[in-house]
C-alpha cells in the first residue's frame, strides 16, 4: 500500500461496535472508592461518548465522594478496571456481543485497503479486552488509536491518533481522509472538531434525535457493502488493494 494516499476510518467502541454496558465501570468505581455496587450512582448526564476518567470522577461525586478524592481515586481506577475486565472475559463474551454487522464491515473496509483503529472513552487496557475477547481487533491497528487513558478531554483524542498515524505511516494524516464512525452527539462534535467525517448509527438514538447534530450519514444497522459505500463516498475510493 502506498500510505502517501491512504484513508483512516475510527472506529468508536461502546454503543457503535457493541451494545454499552456501564457493569464494567460501575464494580470498578466501587473498588476505587471502596462502597458497594448499589451505590455507584451515574450522573444523568456525561456517560455516553465521554471518557472513562470523566465519567468516573463525576459518578463518584455524584455517589457521595468528596471531590478531591474523587479525583485522588483515579490513579486507582486504571488497575480496579483491569482486574474487573479480566474476571469479566467471559461474562463479556456473552453479555456484549458486536452487534450483526460489525465484523463483517471491519473485514470488508479492510480488503477494500482502509486502515481502521479506534476513538473510545475506554481506557486502552479495557478496549483491548473488549475488542480482542469479542473477535474485533484482527484488522484493527490499536497501536494508533486514541484512548480514554491518553486524555480525559474526549475532543483531543483525533489529535492522538494523528499523531500516531504519522510516528507508524511515517505522513500527518490528512483530515479529509479520515472518518469516525459513531453513535453519539459527542462522536459527531468529535469529530467536527478535529475536521473529520463523520458516520453515525442508530443504535441508541433515533434519526430524528441524531439529525440535528448534522452528521455526514446516518445509517440504521451495520450492512458490510453500505458502510464500504458510504465510506468510500465521503474518503474517496482511491484505494491500494487491501492490508495485506
């Protein structure tokens, strides 16, 4: 492949990839902050499509923590989500299966020659799991994606794997060449931010809920040969030949 002129396609993870799930995040933040899992109380806002420290920190305070050692937990948090992911291998093969679609799409943009990796409010070590327990990350290159872990500002994360882009593909990874594929509000204004195209799925929120966030397309489930199309409509289909 010539990366002079190749396309990226991000993937979000929760809520796009697979269907969200906060067990994860809420047996986590009861280990951090030693309470009970009937008393981790998630705030009503700022859970879907933020980052993982974000969350935490606003649902400990909203769970009676004081604040500062809400914030003094999370250099905890990232080891409590390890362990409790690991025990989970299996309950989260069977309670967070990649919605139809989605493995299939993976395998077709990357034989159509698109590089893909992921934008998630996961921590690294939690998306890994998760991606490679549920069969995800063959044709995903992890090593450039962005993470909940590398900033708690979900807005800087495309400028994390554009960085990464150009350290692994060895050229700064052109705006117009690279898309986001979501669910959320947030995954469009991410997107926007950093220049990017957007995609997003109607898994959590209706068309009528996503239109006015103005995403490039919408789609209602993942179909491989419509997700190619689409986006090859929005990056161009100026394509190499596949990853191999």
């Amino acid at each position: 492949m010539d990366f002079d002129d190749v396309s990226l396609v991000i993937w979000d993870v929760d809520g796009t990839m697979i269907p969200a799930d906060l067990r994860w995040l809420r047996r986590a933040i009861a280990r951090t902050y030693e309470l009970t899992e009937n008393a981790v109380t998630f705030p009503g806002k700022k859970v879907h499509g933020y980052t993982d420290e974000s969350i935490v920190v606003d649902t400990a305070i909203a769970s009676g923590v004081p604040p500062a050692e809400a914030e003094a937990g999370i250099s905890r948090f990232g080891e409590k989500l390890a362990g409790v992911m690991d025990e989970g291998r299996e309950e989260l093969r069977r309670v967070q299966p990649p919605y139809p679609g989605v493995a299939a799409s993976i395998a077709e943009l990357h034989q159509a020659g698109f590089v893909q990796t992921v934008l998630t409010g996961n921590l690294r070590s939690a998306a890994e799991i998760k991606l490679v327990e549920l069969g995800l990350a063959t044709h995903l290159d992890l090593h450039i994606g962005g993470y909940g872990s590398d900033d708690r500002d979900r807005f800087n994360l495309p400028a994390v794997v554009a960085q990464r882009f150009e350290r692994v593909y060895g050229h700064r990874l052109r705006p117009s060449r690279a898309l986001i594929i979501g669910d959320a509000p947030n995954d469009i204004a991410c997107a926007r931010h950093a220049g990017f195209r957007v995609v997003v799925v109607t898994h959590r929120a209706s068309r009528d809920e996503l239109t006015p966030y103005d995403p490039d397309a919408i789609v209602d489930h993942f179909d491989s040969q419509t997700i190619v199309s689409t986006v090859r409509s929005m990056l161009g289909d100026k394509q190499n030949g596949s990853n191999d």
